[in-house]
C-alpha cells in the first residue's frame, strides 16, 4: 500500500462521501468478526479519549471518553479533521510531524496542546498519534488519544510560581528576575527598532534601617514592611510604566529590590523613577502599630542593550548601589564608568599587591633633605614605586592606602626599608670622605602592631652594616600622637637603638604639642600647606600669618631639642624665609625631584642648585 493518501490533503478541502467510513473486516485481513465487535466494544468503553483517523486526517470514529473531554456527541466528530480538534495549526512543526505519521514516515507524535470545551473552557491536553498496524506503512488508520493534563499543568505552573515567586512580598524573586533580564537582553524591542539601537536600565536598592527594624520589633514585623515597601515600588514603576506597558518590580533577597526597566528611553527615565521612589519610601509607614520611618539606597543604571549582559549589567548596579552607601545612604546615584574603572584598577591592585612583592615589581627613588644654612645634601627620604606591569609606575597614593588595608604593608615595608639600608651603606663607602647621608624610611601604623619592628630593623641595621644614627623612621602624626602600649615602646626601643623618629606631615593632625614632649621624636616635618601658605591665593602678597605659625613652630621645636624639615619648598623665596626663622633642613623641588640612587651620588658633598 502507497504511503501516500488518496486525495485532499489532510487539512485541506473536503470529503467526497460525507458518511463516516466504517472500521470493517476487509480493513483488518485475519481478524474475525467477532474480535472485530470486541475491539470496537473495548474502544467504545475505554476510559482514555481516543479516536480513528485515516489517512487523510478525517476522524472515522471517536469514543464516548472523547466526546466526554471535549463535550460533544461522539457521533458528530466523525469526518472532521483531526487536526482542527487537537489544535494544530498549519504551518507548523507539530503539524508537519503529525502529517509525516499519516503518511506512514514517522512511527509516533506526541504533543502538549490547549484544547476548548463545548462550553469554551480550556483544557490542557496530552495529544499521542500511532499508526494501527504493525508498521507504520501496513495500515490506512491511525490511532488519536489524547489526556487530559490540566491539573498536572496547573500543579506545574503553581510550583513554577512558588519558585519564581517571593513568599512576602509576592513579587518576582531574583530567578525569575534574571530569567526577564536576560530575555530583555536577547529580544528586539518590540516597535521593531533595531536591537543595537534599544536600551535597558535597572534601579537596585535596599532599605535603609531595615536591620534595626528586624532586630528590635522582629521578622514578623519586618516582613510586613517589606510587603508594605514592595507595593509602593509596585505602585511606584506602574504610575511611570504605564506608557511602556510597565516595570518589572522584584525582590532579590533580604532587604534587596530592583526594578527592570525594559526600552529605557533614557537616563533621565531611570533617575525620575529613582527619585520617585526616594519620595515613595521617605512617607512613614503604619506597620503591625508601629511608625516606621526607612530610606533607601538606590543604584542606578542605564545603557545600550546592545553589547551587555545581564551580568554586568547586575556587576555594574551592585557596585552602584556601593556607592550610594557609601555617599551617604537615602539617595540614588547613577552609575559612572570612569569611576568604576578607578574602583576596578584598586580591584586589580589588591588583588597583585602581595604576588608583585615577592616579584620584586617595586623599585626606589630618593629625594633629597638640604641643610637650609649650606644648601648641602644630609640626607634623603626613601620612596617606593611600583613597577605595574599594566598600568605603569604608580607614585605611593596608588598603592600603600591598598597595602596599610590589607596587611600587605608589613612585608612591603620591610623591603623597602632593607632596600633603603643597603643603598645608604652603599653610598657611604663609595664616597668615605664625605658625611655619610641619612636615610630615611616612611613605616605605616599597621608595622607597628602587627610586626615586630625593633626586630626587623636591628637585623636590617646589622646586615647592611648601617649606623643606627644614618637611619630616620617617619610615621605621621596622627599615627604617633596619643601612642600608648605597645607603640609607644616601639618607639622607645628604636629610640633607645639610636635610631632617629621623625614626625611627618606635622601641623595637619593632632599638633597636641605638650603630648610631643614625652615621645621619643627627634625631627618635626612641618607639612607642606605651611610653606605654600607663606603667600597669599593671588601668589603676589606674603601671608605674615602663616610665616609666624611657622616660625612658632620651629622656636618650639628648637626648644624641646627637636630639628625641623619644611616639605614642599618650591621656591628661592620660601627658602629664604625658611632660613631666616631658622628651620632646619628643606625637602621639594627647589632642590630635587625624587630621582634615582645614581643621581644622589653625584649631589653627594656638593650644594644643591636653586630653581
């Protein structure tokens, strides 16, 4: 027998002999009428609707089972295609496939699909075609049963709503969030512009104060202000989504919401939502008879969807959300790529800090401290530098505030102040008939507590072969004023070695001077506002104010036996001034730059040019 039916496609135009063809013993060659009556008394009773269908996809019989799912007399649904009842439209794969059964070519069908009652209601149901012979090419019948699934469905979609679902709030939870944010991401906008052209924008938030809530009245109550909180975002994103066809407004956990806004217009759109909310959230709430008065902290983001992902797109509010905490909390602040990028170079800094240590990434330059009276080099302050292999070398500002956080100071400190050792000593015997240079090393709070520094720089000084009295430790003075316990007599200790305390940046800190006479400080470092105060903003008038704070200072000093070194000396003029009420030793660029150890030997014993 051909596998393929005579006449009308199936779906299509109509049949020749309107009556139902009849299931007869020529049909089935070898069965016997009366199993034939058997077969046809099993099908009439069975329980599971099924039906009869040729090979040109008109039903041939339906039983009572079928007739009862969809409400309808099983007689009347001979000669309609079966196709129409199961609800395959033409034009598709489940209708090519079903065809490809009639035909004899595909052994079995199988689809879910939502059929209609005769009242109208709808019903989900399982549809499973097989041919009725042995193969499929040795029959011109095949079987249609369908299931009902509805309840099966409905139990689906109910779990799938419990897992896509927040249980407090009844928004969506972070699942079905990312789900919605990444179909926005893959989808064309729906006006038919072009999807390079669309944009996205998201606002992530939490509740200020919602802690306190939770641990003073408890997570019933703080349950029902986050309910209380979700329907005003909700009512928050319908009054400006009305015109787009809405926001999606989720829970993400805790005290953590975000609202998805798909076809962004904007960046304008996202932060009037922003401060729509702010406003929303600020009005007190009446909550299990408590007024609740909370704020939130908004992350604003808004770009192209074109060339994002949902990841960085949630990278980028996270770290924004960051920001409006830390700027202060109750407020939106919207997200800003460069600085991001800083945050992302402090990332990848602290991330290699430790390795490039033990890499030996960092290297030393040196700045000299002239004698004031001669101009004569006496000594030089060590700084570090890092030799990044990306970014580059970075000055100190970039990298030691990273260091004092993580710990990573003590061990960078330690080198450097080896290092500086070792290139001291190294100077002093290539030149023995000058006045051995002092150096002098910078160490940071975190040495003090959390390194045995006495230890270290006696076995640094007894390495290198360094007198004590060529090495100077500055420390700031916030770092060294109101010094107790233990730093205090580290200090003490490095004192009674021999070895010199500065006090850097003096003048912008405590400046508790009656507490400067019990520690164990030899040089003041006067900052370097000091020095560019001695004129005026205009840069054309003295400031005689900041020339008598200064010259208090150094009187002061001198009286407690301590010397002073003016940072920042830029010019002839400020120089001068400085000699003339007596400080000490000048550091800045008026003599030098921080420059290599070479450039140091040869300023060794000779007077520094001005300007």
């Amino acid at each position: 027998m051909s596998g393929t039916p005579e006449g009308p496609t199936p779906g299509t135009g109509t049949v020749p002999d309107a009556s139902p063809p009849e299931v007869t013993h020529r049909d089935h060659p070898g069965t016997g009428l009366s199993e034939l009556r058997d077969y046809r008394a099993a099908f009439a009773s069975a329980a599971l609707p099924m039906a009869v269908v040729d090979r040109r996809g008109r039903i041939v019989r339906a039983n009572d089972a079928l007739g009862g799912l969809i409400g309808a007399d099983p007689a009347s649904l001979a000669g309609r295609l079966a196709a129409d009842l199961a609800g395959l439209g033409p034009d598709t794969p489940a209708r090519r496939s079903y065809t490809e059964v009639l035909r004899g070519t595909r052994p079995r069908f199988r689809c879910a699909r939502q059929l209609k009652h005769a009242d109208g209601r709808p019903l989900w149901a399982e549809v499973t075609v097989v041919p009725m012979g042995d193969t499929a090419a040795d029959t011109d019948r095949v079987l249609l049963s369908v299931t009902d699934v509805s309840d099966r469905r409905e139990l689906r979609e109910r779990l799938h709503h419990l897992r896509t679902h927040d249980p407090v709030t009844r928004l969506p939870n972070r699942t079905l969030f990312l789900e919605r944010l990444s179909a926005a991401l893959e989808t064309p906008p729906p006006d038919g512009s072009s999807h390079r052209q669309s944009r996205i924008g998201l606002c992530y938030l939490d509740v200020d104060g919602f802690k306190a809530v939770n641990d003073t009245l408890g997570h019933q109550t703080g349950d029902r202000l986050l309910a209380a909180v979700a329907g005003r975002l909700t009512d928050c994103a319908e009054a400006e989504g009305h015109r787009t066809g809405g926001h999606l407004v989720a829970r993400l956990g805790g005290d953590e919401f975000a609202i998805l806004v798909e076809d962004s217009s904007g960046t304008p759109q996202l932060t009037g939502l922003a401060h729509s909310v702010l406003t929303a959230l600020q009005r007190p709430f009446e909550v299990s008879g408590h007024r609740l008065s909370v704020s939130a902290s908004i992350g604003v983001v808004e770009r192209p969807s074109a060339g994002t992902s949902a990841t960085a797109l949630m990278q980028a509010a996270d770290t924004t959300l960051y920001w409006a905490k830390e700027d202060g909390r109750a407020r939106w602040t919207l997200f800003d790529p460069e600085r991001n990028a800083h945050r992302m170079t402090r990332q990848a800094l602290s991330s290699t800090l430790r390795p490039a240590v033990e890499r030996g990434e960092f290297t030393l330059e040196y700045q000299p401290l002239v004698g004031m009276a001669d101009e004569v080099v006496r000594g030089v302050e060590a700084l570090v530098r890092w030799n990044h292999p990306r970014f580059g070398l970075l000055a100190p500002s970039r990298f030691v505030p990273i260091a004092e956080e993580d710990g990573t100071i003590v061990q960078l400190g330690r080198w450097v102040l080896r290092a500086a050792c070792l290139q001291a000593r190294r100077w002093q015997l290539e030149h023995p008939d000058e006045t051995a240079l002092f150096i002098s090393v910078n160490v940071a709070v975190r040495q003090l507590l959390d390194s045995d520094l006495v230890a270290d720089v006696a076995a640094i000084l007894a390495e290198t072969g360094l007198e004590p009295r060529l090495l100077q430790l500055e420390l700031t003075e916030s770092a060294v004023m109101g010094s107790s316990g233990r730093p205090l007599q580290v200090l003490h200790a490095l004192s009674d070695m021999g070895v010199r305390i500065a006090i850097d940046d003096f003048g912008t800190g405590y400046s508790n001077l009656a507490y400067l006479s019990r520690l164990p400080v030899s040089v003041l470092k006067l900052d370097g506002s000091f020095v560019r105060g001695f004129r005026y903003e205009d840069g054309a008038h003295p400031s005689p104010a900041d020339e008598t704070i200064v010259e208090a200072m150094v009187q002061l000093a001198h009286r407690l036996g301590l010397t002073v070194t003016a940072e920042c000396v830029e010019t002839s003029g400020q120089a001068e001034r400085l000699r003339r009420i007596g400080c000490d030793t000048g550091q800045g660029w008026l003599y030098s730059r921080a420059v290599a150890p070479e450039r140091i030997a040869e300023l060794i014993g000779t007077r520094t040019p001005e300007g």
